[in-house]
C-alpha cells in the first residue's frame, strides 16, 4: 500500500513509535513545529505523536526532498510539492514576494513551520457507476463533478479518467488529456505520473488550466480533456473554447449544490451548453461512503 512508503520520511525518534497500521487509512499527516505530529483518518478520527521541534520538521525536510530543498525550490513556490507514491506535500511557512508585471510573484518560501502529507489514495471502480453514463456515441458529454472540499472529486475524476482511457466492450478507449496544476490527479514524480490513469493518457504537470488546455488542444489531438478544481472565468473559458473545437471537458468544481454549480454556468460562456453538461454530484454519508447524484442540465435522471 502508499501509506507504507510514509515511514521512511518520519523522523527516525518517531519511527519507532510508529507502526505501519497506523497508517492504514490515513488521509494526511499534520506536521507543525511546537505541536504533535497528527494523524487523521478518512473517517475524522486522528491520533497524536510525541511534539515535533523544529529540527525534527528540518529531518523530515530532508527526507522528503532527497537532501535537497534546492531541487524543489520551483514546486515550493506553489506552496506544495510531490514526492514518489504521488504523496502531496502541503507548506507553510514564511513567504517573500517579487514584482512581476502587475501582480505580485512568490519569491521565496522559508522558515519552514509546518508540513501537510497529503497521502495518495487510487480507488478504481470507484466510478464504474457513473462512466457509462457519460458517453455521447464516440465521445462523451461536457462533465461537471461537484461536491464541497474532502469528499472525493479529485478520486472519482482520476477513475473516470482510467476507464474512459481504457474503454469497455462497448467504447474504444479515448485520448485524454491531462491538465493536473496542482499535481493531485496524476500525482507526477520526476515528470511520471504515479497515479493508474490508463494506457491514452498524456499530463501537463503543474500548469495553469486555461493556458494548459489550449496548449492540449494545440499540440496534443485529446478527444477528452481533465481538469481539477474549475474555478476562475477563464477556466471556464478555456472549457467553452474545447467545447467548440469538439473536444469534451470532464472536470471538478467546488459547490454544495447542483443549483450552485448551474448558477456558476449561467455567469459563463458555458451558458449555451446547460442542456448537455452532466453534473455528477458527492456527497459523504454518516457511515463514510459516498452518494452520487448525476443529473443532466439541471434535471434529475
């Protein structure tokens, strides 16, 4: 399992408290200098370790990057980083900033205080229900997953992603493009994604979606393109463009609601398109396990 690949970042004080069950089922590591490294589970519980200092935090630093801040130093920037397992690492710290054009640009992130691991889960199959559902004869529909932060979308999107590219006895399997800004669908190491995403996939690592789906569009033929966390108008913009050139959308979007996410369309040039986006709604029962609603335009199926 990924959780196991953990253990070898933890400070070596820490290892021997650890075992590696309590890794199973973890969802992320708290690490924060002054307090105990936290461990908290899919389910909400958490348990605690000891009280990380900051030479410890520097140690697992150390690990994490491979001796080498430097290497890292362009990732660090965007406040995270990804190690091999396709693990995320969230930091925090003090930050400077540089002059660029109109807007301020991150310089620097030092005095390092705190570490969120984001630990790589790939469930497939989890999206069995939902991808046969999608397909438009040799293609499929403009698709919106939705559901607030920490229910699933990246997971369900990253499994949608696999079996479109791997087909079915019914569907060829399609080309896929890839636009993964901040590294958690494919969850590339070295420029290799670390995530199943299926044989026709081809991932723009760490950049921006509007320029990255033009670039796919260009240069790569997709008959698909993903994107993670659609939020700005020229996301949406850029999604319209592929839409226009034939090229389907599948994609996540922060909202509580279906009616959010169709009052977020009806601001956008996607406006046009209401009666063909499917909208795949998320949400997290009590016992843990996730409903899924997919409508069509706004209309219940």
């Amino acid at each position: 399992m990924k959780e196991m690949q953990l253990l070898q970042y933890f400070p070596l004080q820490l290892r021997e408290e650890l075992s590696e069950g309590m890794l199973c089922g973890a969802e992320e590591v708290r690490v924060r200098v002054g307090q105990p490294l936290e461990i908290r589970y899919t389910d909400a519980a958490s348990r605690t370790f000891g009280r990380m200092d900051r030479g410890q935090l520097q140690e697992m630093l150390n690990y994490l990057s491979g001796y080498s801040i430097y290497a890292i130093e362009e990732e660090l920037r965007q406040g995270f980083f990804t190690v091999e397992g396709g693990h995320r690492i969230g930091v925090s710290g003090r930050t400077s900033y540089r002059k660029k054009g109109r807007w301020n640009e991150m310089n620097l992130l030092s005095d390092i205080n705190g570490l969120n691991i984001r630990i790589a889960h790939e469930l497939k199959g989890c999206a069995k229900e939902i991808v046969p559902r999608l397909y438009c004869g040799n293609s499929i529909y403009p698709t919106l997953l939705y559901a607030p932060p920490g229910v699933g979308k990246t997971t369900y999107l990253r499994d949608c992603i696999r079996l479109l590219s791997l087909g079915d006895s019914g569907h060829r399997g399609l080309k896929i493009g890839v636009v993964d800004e901040r590294s958690e669908i494919a969850a590339c190491h070295r420029g290799v994604p670390q995530n199943d995403l299926g044989p026709r996939v081809d991932v723009l690592d760490n950049c921006p979606k509007e320029q990255g789906m033009r670039m796919l569009l260009r240069s790569m033929s997709p008959e698909v393109i993903a994107v993670d966390e659609l939020g700005t108008d020229g996301d949406f913009e850029a999604v319209a463009e592929s839409t226009k050139c034939g090229v389907a959308v599948i994609g996540t979007v922060h909202a509580g609601s279906r009616e959010e996410v169709l009052e977020r369309l009806e601001q956008t040039k996607l406006k046009k398109l209401l009666g063909k986006v499917k909208l795949i709604g998320l949400s997290r029962e009590e016992d843990g396990s996730r409903k899924i609603r997919i409508s069509d335009g706004g209309r219940g199926l």
